[in-house]
C-alpha cells in the first residue's frame, strides 16, 4: 500500500477526491490533506508520501513552487501528479520540466482519475521492484567485500572506497558471531536475515558450518535504544527456543577493521563453555581481562575417578567428577584442554569395561560419541555430565557382570563362613581367600543374604550357642569362646539382641 498526500486549496475538492475515489481499492493511503504549497512541503517532510497530487494555483506557494523546491532538497523520492484546469494547461507544461507527467483535469472525474492512479500505482510498483534490486545488489557486494576482509584479502581501490563511504555512515562498528546446532542453523539464519531486513546498515555473514555473523553499525555508546540493542532484544526472543552460542567483540571505528572485531567475537564466545545462563550473549568487553589457563595437573583427577570405577564406588567417582569440574571453573582451564581431558577419561573408564567384554565398550564408545567432545556447543555441564554418566553406566555393567560371574562362588563363600564362624574371620581375610575386593565382597554378600557379612556371623556364632547350651555340658564362658567371642560381653550382647533374654534365662526354657 502506497501513502498519498492531497493537497487542494478548492473548498470540498479534497473531500471529494476522498469520497468519489476508491483509493484503498488502487493501492494507495491517504496519509494526510492540506491547501497550499508551504504546508505541503512540511508535511511531505514528516510524513514521506510515495505520490503527491497537488493543484497548481494555490495560497502563499504554488504547486509547481513546492515542487521546484522539493526536489532541491530532496531526502525520499516523491512522485507528483499535478491538478488544473483546461484554462491552466500552461502549468502542466511547465510541470514537465519538474519530471512530472501525470495530471489530473478539473473537474476531476473518478473514472479518469482512477485510470491515471492505476497508471501512477504500476510505475510505483516497478521503482520499488528496481530500488529492491538495486538493494540486494549493493547489500551483496558490501558482504561479499566483508567477507574477504575477514579472510585477510585484498580488495580493489572500488571496494575500498565503498566500504569507507558506508562505514562513514555510522560512529563504530561491531560484529556479532552465532554458532547453532547443524539441524537449527538454516532457521536461525533465516529469522536474523528477517530481522536485518528492518535494519540500517546491518549485514549477515556466512562464516563456517553452522556459524554465521552479524556486522552492524550504530552511533554512539549502544544503549537500550541503539540499533545493535535493538537487534540483539529481537533476536534473543526469536532464539529463546533454541540452543546457540553468540557473542560480540570490541568495536571499531570504521568497517575496515572489521575482522578484528571477528577475531575478538571468536574469543568472546568460547567463554560461553563455563556460561550457563540460557540465551546470555558474552561480550568481549566483559572477558577481555579473564585469560584461559592452558596448564592443568590431570593425575590426582584421573587416579580418583579411576580408583572409583575399580572400586565399583558410584558415589565416590561422582564426587571425583563434581571436584574436577569445580576445579575447571575456578582456574578456568581453556575449554579444549577440559575436552581433552574428559575424551581421555572416558577412554580410560571405557578401557577398564574393555577388558570383560569389546561388544560393551564399543558400545559405550557409540553412546557417548566421544568425537562429540571436539563440538563448539558443548559447555562444561555437557563435557563433565557425559563423563559421570558414562562411569556410572560402566560400574553398573562391571556390578551387573561380577554378579552373574559370582553366583556359583556365593555357595562357597557361605559354606566356608559357616566352617570358619568360630574363627577369628574377617570380610578382608574372607576377600583374601576368594580373591575378591573387600568392598564388592561385602554388597556381593549383602545382595545374596539380605544381610550383612557381620550380621550373618553371629546369628551363625548364636545358633551354634544355642545347641551348646542344649546339651547343658558347658559353661556359658566356654560355649562364648568355643563359638568365636573372646569377650563373653560380646557373646552376651549378641545373644540378648537376637533371643531378647540372657543364655541362662534361655537355659530354663530348655530344662
């Protein structure tokens, strides 16, 4: 829809334009009425009409005046179309001189006049489908040009000169770099193309496999009414629903030195590793003082989380995970020597599954896709999450496996406890003898009697107690000592708390 401006100095002239004329119907809005040439001028200034039909002889400045007078100052292409009288013809003449060739006879006819619109209405179309072009033209070759500045290429005297006369529209320049996930990139690029189309001097940039760049211009400090902000406010809502990272660098002067904002944009935006804030661009200003650490002692890390997963002790590599990554974020380590590190650990967990089973660890290799760990949207979350999980994934499998494997060895575990109860019998000494770490002995025990290695130990001891005190031969001293207690408060502690009396009182129950 096209803006028109109506200026007539005629009493009901303009009404009756408005009322015999369809004008919405032909493509066009009234935007504004007024009767003569100096109001006109005014109003052609505020509110930017794409054609202006105007009577000639009019009040304190005429028609073909205000034209004259328009086009010396011209801001915004206008196009007019002049209003007179047979007795006037010499105006539209004159008219011509002014580029004008389109006018309207008094008394205006609708059905001429509409024909004349329609006429006006094409000729606008294709100005605005050629000034389109000429655009996308123009805004192509400023990328393009861009573009081989960030590449360090030299450009031609022509392309220097026009980047110099667009730079010097605007007081500083900045560039804003997104990374997306490869299934989101197309769309992400697409709403800040959107985005940018309703922008002054803003340029999209295609960089690397799913990254992209936004070069802007603004005046000033960028404050919550720039454009940048501006820029940033709507595209953080169109983002909100996607995983990204995005980040700008230090501004420049001039466009011509626009790769060096890239470069600090692209050291910005790995910072966003240890950000979690959802959605929150990393400014290089704000980084620029808080150097990445390249050095990191990685064997107390990995001794801990290994002796974790050996010991099939979830709680405890877990808290070996959670240290390590709190260890990362308070040095702040550079991002890919955590990478680095977290790949090695999950090789080296994933080694120890490796030697029961090739068909498992493959497997866990294929889960975690620890090529993963090299992605430019992992934060330190990410790494370290993939890591606890793969550990505690491998210590089930190893639990799950030792229990299958140890099934037929639980018999005989029992049996030599209850030959052995009497004896000085320990978990560790009974971990000696079947070759088995203490701690997996004791839940492996746990699991198959319900209760513990202890536990099973003096309900053996008490029961045999109990038959001792039966055959009435012995003293209670030497029945607590004959059953494993060198110390009868032990024996008579573990007795009352399993029989609820005394081994006398449980004596005359017998007799």
């Amino acid at each position: 829809m096209f803006k028109v401006l109506l200026i007539d100095d005629e009493p009901g002239a303009i009404e009756g334009m408005q009322m015999w004329i369809n004008w919405q119907e032909l493509g066009f809005e009234v935007c504004g009425t007024c009767n003569n040439g100096m109001e006109g001028l005014q109003m052609i200034q505020d509110l930017g009409p794409d054609l202006v039909v105007t009577d000639v002889n009019m009040p304190l400045m005429d028609g073909l005046m205000m034209i004259e007078a328009w086009q010396k100052v011209e801001s915004k292409p206008v196009r007019f179309a002049i209003i007179s009288g047979y007795s006037e013809f010499e105006y539209a003449q004159r008219s011509m001189r002014f580029g004008v060739n389109h006018y309207l006879l008094k008394p205006v006819i609708p059905e001429e006049a509409e024909e004349e619109l329609r006429e006006i209405h094409q000729e606008l179309l294709d100005d605005s489908a050629q000034q389109s072009l000429t655009r996308i033209a123009s805004y192509e070759e400023i990328v393009s040009l861009i573009k081989k500045l960030l590449n360090k290429q030299l450009i031609e005297e022509s392309g220097h000169s026009l980047l110099s006369k667009v730079s010097a529209d605007k007081e500083e320049w900045n560039f804003c770099l997104i990374q997306t996930e490869p299934s989101s990139f197309a769309e992400l690029r697409g709403k800040a193309a959107s985005v940018l189309e309703q922008e002054d001097r803003a340029y999209l940039v295609d960089l690397d496999m799913n990254s992209f760049g936004i070069v802007y211009g603004y005046d000033g400090c960028a404050n919550g009414e720039s454009s940048p902000c501006r820029i940033m406010q709507k595209l953080k809502h169109l983002y909100s629903p996607y995983r990204l990272f995005w980040a700008t660098g230090a501004g420049e002067s001039t466009l011509l030195r626009i790769e060096r904002c890239y470069h600090t944009a692209k050291e910005a935006i790995s910072y966003q590793f240890y950000d979690q804030a959802d959605h929150r661009m990393i400014l290089f200003k704000n980084i620029r003082n808080k150097p990445f650490h390249y050095h990191y002692d990685q064997v107390q890390l990995m001794e801990g989380m290994i002796t974790a997963v050996t010991l099939l002790d979830k709680s405890g590599f877990q808290k070996a995970v959670e240290s390590a990554a709190s260890s990362f974020r308070e040095m702040l380590i550079a991002p890919e020597i955590v990478k680095k590190v977290a790949i090695h650990m999950l090789y080296r967990i994933i080694e120890i599954v490796r030697e029961a089973s090739d068909v498992q660890a493959e497997s866990l290799i294929e889960k975690y896709r620890l090529s993963r760990n090299s992605g430019s949207l992992l934060t330190l979350n990410d790494v370290m999450g993939d890591l606890l999980s793969c550990g505690v994934e491998c210590i089930d499998w190893l639990l799950s496996e030792q229990l299958k494997q140890s099934q037929g060895i639980i018999h005989a575990i029992n049996s030599y406890i209850r030959e052995h109860f009497a004896e000085c019998l320990s978990i560790k000494k009974l971990a000696e003898v079947f070759y088995l770490h203490p701690v997996y002995l004791g839940q492996l025990l746990m699991k198959k009697n319900g209760i513990s290695f202890h536990e099973l130990l003096h309900d053996l001891r008490v029961e045999e107690a109990v038959r001792l005190l039966g055959e009435n031969r012995l003293k209670n001293s030497e029945i607590a000592e004959q059953v494993g207690y060198s110390h009868y408060s032990q024996f008579l502690k573990q007795f009352e708390a399993r029989k609820h009396m005394s081994p006398n009182e449980y004596k005359k129950t017998m007799f």
